[in-house]
C-alpha cells in the first residue's frame, strides 16, 4: 500500500505548515472505507482515504479548521479540530451507512478562494449511484490491487468480474465476451483511441496522474454511447494549489514522472505526466536495437477559472514501435492497394525483406468549460479532436505485406444535469465528425487468398474510407422513490450518416432489502459506429494491440449492435468481507469479423459480417481488513461468433477462470503479495510451420516473434490450449524521506513472476513435415523490479 497517494500538496519553501491530522475512516459495522473524501477548505487541502480506510492531511498550519468526511452511501460528516504548533493529531472517523442520495459537493475554484477541481465527481460523475455492472477503482487501488503486479490503469481492472485479458503481458481487455475494439477509453470525459501500450505495459496513460476509474460494464447510462462492451472513464489528478508535487517511478519495463504545481496568482493548476520505456531511453530511443519494442506517452493538463466556472485544457499522446526479424518462410494472403494520403509522421523505415515493422500512435486534444449552481444545477461544454495512426508491415522475406490506417474524430457536446429533492436527471447533445481510412498493400504479389474465405467477404477491396457526420442526444433520470429503491432509466438516440437513426433505451433497478445486500437488474441497447479490421484470432494479438478501426459507411462497414440483460448481488457477508455476483446475457450483431475472411492478422480481402453471443456469470469475494487485502474472483463465460455458416469460440473466450490474491501488510512501511491464476485454455487455430515465438524478455526488451503466424487449413478455433496456471510473489517497501529538499516517500518493489516456471502454452503449430505438432509457449519465471518516489 503507498501511503503517498494519500498525502495532501506540500508545499515548497516553507509556504505551507508542519501540522498533520491523520487517522482511519471506518463504517458503522466496523469496515474500514476507502475512498471518502477529505477536505479541509480553510487550508485548500483535498484528499481520500486508501482501501485501509487511512488518510493523512500535512502541511497545516497551527490553527482552527473544519474537516469534512464525505462519500456516498454514508452520511457525511464534519469535524473541527485544533491543530496545535508540533505534533501530530490522530483523528479516527466512524461513518453512518445510509442508501439515499445524498447531495453532491462541488466546489469551484476562484481567485484566492479555495483549492477548486476541474472536475469535481458531483452531479455529472453521480459516482455513489450505483449501475449495473459499474465499478468505481480509486488510484490507491492501481498501486494495491494484489492482483496487478506493476502499476497498470488499465490492468487493474483484472479484479473485476466479466472483464478478461491475457494472462502473459496482456496487449487488450476484452470485457464481456467483446472483442478489444469494443471498449470506449475516456479521459476526463473525452475519448482515447489505442490506450494500450507494448512491452509489458497495458495501459498508455501514465498512472502518477490518475485519481480514480469509473468502470461501465452492463446498463451503460444513457451518455455514454458508441462502444458496445464498455466504458472505461479515467479522471486524471487535481492538482493542489499549496505547491509543487512530484510523483514517478523507474524500472522494469519503464521510467515515468508527473509533476503537479499551481499557476502563479492563483489563476488555477497545471498538471504534467510522462513515460518511456527504459531500454530505449539508455539505448538511444526507438529501433536503436534491430530487434526492439517500445513506447512512450505524454500527458499534460491545466486548469483556469474562468466565467463563474472551471475552464480546463487537456493533451495526451503516445506511441509505439515494434521491429522483429521477417524470417524466411511462412505465407501471407495478398491482394494490390495504392498508397494512403496520410500515414504516422516519423516512421522510422526497416528493410522490407528482413523486419517486421509495427507503430500505432494516439492523440487526444481537448478543451471544456464546467459550471456549478448552488450544488443543484451543472452545465459543462466539450470541444476535443481524437486521432489514432498505424502502420504495420509483416511476412516473411519472400512475401511481404502491409497496412496504414488512420482514425480523425472531431466533437462538440454540451450536457446540463439538475438534482431534485430525490432525484438526478441529466440530457446532453453532440456532434460529432470521424474520418477514417485504411489500405493494404502487398508489393511482392504472395499467393492468393483462399476461395472459401474469399467468398465469404463483404468487400474484396482492401481500401475503406468513411467520414460519417454522428449527432446524438440523450436524456436520463434517476429517482429514489423510498430509501431501498432506486430506479434508472433513459434514452439515446443517436443518427449516423447514411444509417439513419438509431434508439438506445437503458432501464435499471436497485433493492436493498436488508441492510446487508442489495439486489439490482436491468437492459441496455447500444450501437458502434466504429468497428477494428484487426484479426482478433491471430496471435500476433499477445505482441500487440493495433486496432485500424474504419468508420460506418465504409464499403459496407455496418453499425453495430448489442443487447445486453445483466443482473447482479452484492452482500456484505461479515465485517469487511463483500460477495459479489454478476451474470449477463449478450446477443451482438452487424459486427465485422476478420477471422473468417482471411488468416492474416489484418483484413487484406475484406472482411465478413457476423453476430455473437456472450453469457457469463462472475463472482469476487473481497476481504479489506487492518492488515490484509485479499480477493478471489471465479468467473464462467461461453462466447460464440457467427458468420457466412461459420460459427465458431474467439479466443479471447476464458470458459472458467479463478484468480486468488492477497496484500499482507507486515509492517505500516512493508507488504508482501501473492496472487495465483488458472484458466481453461483459450480456443486455437493450428498455425503452419515457419513462425517462430520468442518470449518477450522484460528485461532486455527484445520482442516476441519471427515470421507470421499464419493459419493451418482446417476449422477456424477448432483446438484448445491447455490450462493455465500461475503463482506470483512479490515484496514492496516504502521509506519516510525527510532529508535536502521536499518531503515526500520512496518505495522500492520486487515481484516474481511465475515462480513455480511452469511452461504455459500460447498456441500450436505444425512442425516441418506437417504431421508432428508443436507447442508455443509463454514466458517462464521472471523478475519485475523498481522504484517510485513521491515528494
């Protein structure tokens, strides 16, 4: 556990003083509560509690102030305390559990008043309000979770039930029987196209400068649209304005740091984040080795008062690389393609006929406006520009290929949300621009594509271009007609371009019949407008995460849609031990499948139009103690996919799975963690002989592969890997730095990953003569290592 999480600006130079009030927040049935919010608005101060309900307020000054204690589902609460001129105040808070809904806090920045958030998690985030399938992660958890070694936005969302991703260096999340494309990424409200990283890192936006996710799994709210699986909304931190912070971490696979600090005249905040790899950062930047991967990420934000509200601007991008050596056999399907107009600026160029070559990079540029009236009234407006970029050659020597695709997306939207005396209702709008293209080339004209597959293709022209114009409006309500009820409900409809217009109606309902557990069901319609031409069944999928995503209306790309019943309970069984069942039924359709079109890992001949199927019921067993974190999450899925006759497992199907994991704090300073994974085997297609599979070295970042992956003739899936089966260990220290400079902490880690060195398998492949078979296998015991400093 990293008690800097928890530590209030500090200010530099003495601005602030050496008063500190710290404690444990605990429920009324003894539980501690993470996650409540602290503020102490005399002294600018803002903080929240850690999963062990501990919390630390530095740098006050000796005097009188209020604290208040605020989070949903309990009462809130303010104490005042005197703090005296030395010495610290140990201040222990019992909260009162209540299920109503309580009244927000927003509070807005002004000129020498107090410490504002661009932000703030009222009206518009309805964070207590609980949703189907939701889940709200705060930032202490990114660093905690048991189940997440290295710290990892998007990878701790492993502990969730009906969200899955590999098992070995995972390049996607797939939630719910959806395929990666499926999930929208927001940062602060706005949406990032690509968030995955390589090398070992998952998640593109640097964690130092997260606060908290808000996870949407099952009933999407009725302002979220365009994804069908999910919605992932990252809020970035608010910065203090007592001083300058500074946060990051170097190790193995990467080096990162964010720095927080107030504009001069208190005008408002600035907050900036970055992350290399570290290899290539001592090695002199990407491809300095032939066989290499890489990334980098930038994020920075600042905040103004402005109009009577909070004017912020946001920028964030990244990129990735990738080279591997092509090898000298191996098949490609092939089919001619002219040049693309744009393509990823500063491609470093690789010999075509000795290196597989991989680049995708992401930009998210926005700007907003929010307002608060009297805590009953918000209105927040939304300008931003979104773009993602690929560029991807593959084969082998003898048979090249090759795919550029990129992604533009423009908006505007405004939302108003009011509160009632028992209820919240919110109504938005926005247009929205996307221009997308993608092409396929294949210079040295390798053998054709399969007629059985060629045949079940929507398009045999690998070019797609659309720039569909998107407006869309919503209106949604919730009402607590008594104390043990809560009811949802709300509409989206939305018209695209050449599509017409689609609803999307989303109802939801909550009952906590006892104190102790609450029961909850609804459904929710969405529709995508984007869809990835990626082959999610190829393996190049653990190497890494290209998503070309093409727009609707692009030679025949359809809107898709998904219909989801979800349900859900949530019993808190004793003390602070909370069972937590989830089931869902999903039935997709109009969704662009590559896998039956073509064996290549990107669409060259076009692609086939399909449905789906998912069902899945999860359960997670918490257990939040003084000493111990620990969780057990079991979970049970069937996904199908159908298209053109052919129906068939994705593998990103995990049929059964159990993942068990625990934090023991020895000591307030040191915590041990172990975490232990097994899942049936994902199904498999039998590769031909000619590719090679190199596990991915943490260490010295050489990457995964050689040649193509290319597939066996036989039914698409038709085998499964064995199971899978993993042990970790690992041991994090923090130490109270109090020398030159800053106070602050510095924690080093270790994690072993794979102790036991089982050989788990990837895939299978035919050996040369075609008749022995031979098993690719994932990596063996290993070591993660590193340090984070906060100051």
């Amino acid at each position: 556990m990293i008690d800097l999480a928890l530590v209030a600006a500090i200010a530099l130079g003495g601005a602030a003083g050496d008063g500190t009030v710290q404690g444990t927040i605990r429920s009324d049935r003894n539980e501690p509560v993470a996650g409540v919010r602290v503020e102490v608005p005399a002294a600018n101060i803002l903080t929240w509690s850690d999963s062990t309900g501990a919390y630390a307020i530095e740098g006050l000054e000796p005097g009188t102030y209020e604290i208040r204690f605020d989070r949903f589902a309990y009462d809130p609460l303010t104490l005042t305390v005197t703090v005296p001129e030395r010495g610290a105040i140990e201040l222990d808070v019992e909260l009162r559990t209540r299920f109503v809904l309580l009244p927000p806090i927003s509070v807005i920045a002004s000129i020498g008043g107090a410490r504002g958030d661009p932000r703030p998690s009222s009206l518009f985030r309805s964070n207590g309000l609980p949703e189907v399938g939701s889940r709200e992660v705060p930032a202490e958890r990114i660093w905690s979770s048991p189940l997440a070694p290295h710290p990892d936005v998007l990878a701790v969302l492993r502990a969730v039930p009906g969200i899955d991703m590999a098992e070995e260096s995972p390049t996607q999340v797939h939630v719910r029987g959806g395929s990666a494309d499926q999930n929208l990424v927001l940062l602060d409200g706005v949406p990032v196209y690509s968030p995955n990283h390589t090398s070992g890192v998952l998640g593109a936006i640097t964690p130092d400068a997260v606060s908290r996710l808000h996870v949407h799994a099952g009933v999407l709210p009725a302002r979220y649209g365009g994804r069908l699986s999910s919605v992932v909304d990252v809020e970035t931190r608010t910065p203090g304005r007592a001083g300058v912070r500074i946060r990051g971490g170097a190790g193995v696979p990467d080096i990162r740091a964010a720095v927080e600090a107030p504009l001069p005249r208190g005008l408002g905040t600035i907050l900036l984040g970055g992350r290399s790899t570290v290899q290539d950062l001592i090695e002199g930047g990407p491809f300095s080795r032939v066989e290499a991967s890489g990334f980098d990420d930038i994020l920075g934000k600042g905040s103004l008062d402005v109009a009577g509200g909070t004017l912020a601007v946001l920028s964030f991008h990244s990129d990735n690389w990738l080279s591997s050596p092509a090898g000298d056999g191996g098949r490609v399907p092939s089919d001619a393609a002219g040049d693309m107009e744009s393509e990823p600026a500063d491609v470093p160029e690789i010999e075509p006929d000795t290196h597989n070559r991989v680049r995708w990079s992401s930009g998210t540029d926005a700007l907003s406006w929010l307002r608060s009236s009297d805590e009953r009234s918000e209105t927040e407006l939304r300008l931003w520009r979104a773009a993602a970029r690929s560029d991807v050659e593959w084969g082998s020597m003898q048979d090249r290929h090759r795919m550029k695709s990129s992604l533009e997306h423009w908006g505007v939207s405004g939302d108003l949300a009011w509160k009632a005396s028992s209820s919240v209702g919110r109504a938005g709008l926005a247009v929205e621009w996307l221009s997308s293209a993608y092409e396929t080339e294949s210079p040295d004209a390798g053998l054709a594509p399969r007629p059985a597959r060629a045949a079940s293709a929507a398009a045999a022209d690998p070019r797609f271009a659309g720039r569909p114009w998107i407006v869309s409006t919503y209106l949604e309500h919730r009402w607590i007609p008594r104390d043990r009820w809560m009811i949802s409900n709300g509409m989206r409809a939305v018209h695209v371009e050449g599509h017409g217009l689609e609803l999307e109606p989303r109802f939801s309902a909550h009952y906590r019949p006892g104190d102790t557990w609450t029961v909850s069901g609804g459904f929710a319609r969405v529709h995508q407008y984007v869809q990835s031409l990626a082959n999610e069944e190829s393996l190049l999928n653990a190497a890494y995460s290209v998503e070309p995503l093409v727009a609707a209306g692009s030679s025949g790309v359809p809107v898709a849609r998904s219909d989801q019943v979800t349900a859900a309970l949530e019993a808190r069984l004793t003390g602070p031990l909370t069972l937590t069942l989830d089931g869902y039924a999903r039935w997709l359709d109009d969704l662009v499948l590559v896998a039956p079109a073509t064996d290549g890992p990107f669409a060259t001949i076009g692609f086939a139009r399909g449905e789906g199927r998912a069902d899945g019921l999860g359960a997670a067993l918490v257990y939040r103690g003084e000493r111990v974190d620990a969780e057990a999450i079991a979970e049970w899925s069937q996904v199908r996919r159908s298209a053109g006759g052919v129906t068939y497992h994705p593998r990103l199907e995990r049929s059964r799975s159990l993942a068990v994991a625990a934090a023991w704090r020895v000591t307030q300073a040191t915590s041990l963690r172990t975490a232990f994974q097994a899942a049936a085997g994902p199904p498999t297609s039998r590769l031909e002989s000619g590719f090679e599979w190199k596990v991915f070295d943490l260490l010295s970042g050489e990457v995964e592969f050689v040649g193509a992956p290319i597939r066996a003739p036989g039914k698409l899936n038709a085998d499964r890997v064995p199971a899978y089966v993993r042990w970790d260990l690992g041991i994090r220290k923090r130490w109270h730095y109090t020398g030159p400079g800053p106070e602050g902490s510095i924690t080093t880690y270790l994690d072993v990953i794979n102790v036991l060195g089982r050989k788990n398998a990837l895939g299978y492949q035919l050996g040369p003569t075609g008749s022995d078979l031979q098993v690719l296998t994932l990596r063996p015991a290993s070591i993660l290592f590193g340090i984070e400093w906060s100051f």
